[in-house]
C-alpha cells in the first residue's frame, strides 16, 4: 500500500511544496513592503522616522482632542492640535 513511490510523483511533489513555498515568500515581501501601509505618503514616514531613536522607538504623545497616541512631531488625524 505504501511502496516506493516513482520518480514523477516525486518530482510532482517537490515542484508543489517549491510553488507554495514561493507563493507564501511573495506574500511576506509584499507585507514588508515600505510603500505599504496604513495609506501614508511618503514624506509622513520620513518625518516620523527622524523621531525615531537608535532602538527604532518612536517618542509619542497624547492628543489633546482624541487621546489617542501618535508620534511627537505629526499632527492627528482629528484635526486637533498634536
């Protein structure tokens, strides 16, 4: 029931395991990706990366309309004053 089995099946198999191991390496890339995101542009990631340090944290402050946290030196997306 559980014999060798031939060269073409396992050729088929390796040519599969390949497929979804290439498939699921793409799909890591495109999340890596430094165009994607939350929808910002370009120039909110480079001001928020000059407020990061060395260890890559971010100083971050509380809005005073939302109370939400976002980074020291952008504005909120409330419109209030960050």
């Amino acid at each position: 029931m559980f014999g060798i089995p031939s060269l073409g099946k396992l050729l088929v198999l390796g040519i599969v395991i390949a497929g979804v191991y290439l498939v699921f390496k793409t799909i890591g890339r495109r999340g890596q990706s430094p165009t994607s995101g939350s929808g910002g542009n370009g120039k909110n990631r480079q001001a928020s990366q000059k407020n990061q340090d060395i260890s890559g944290s971010l100083d971050m402050v509380q809005c005073p309309a939302c109370q939400a946290y976002i980074p020291a030196k952008s504005k909120c997306s409330c419109g209030g004053a960050g």
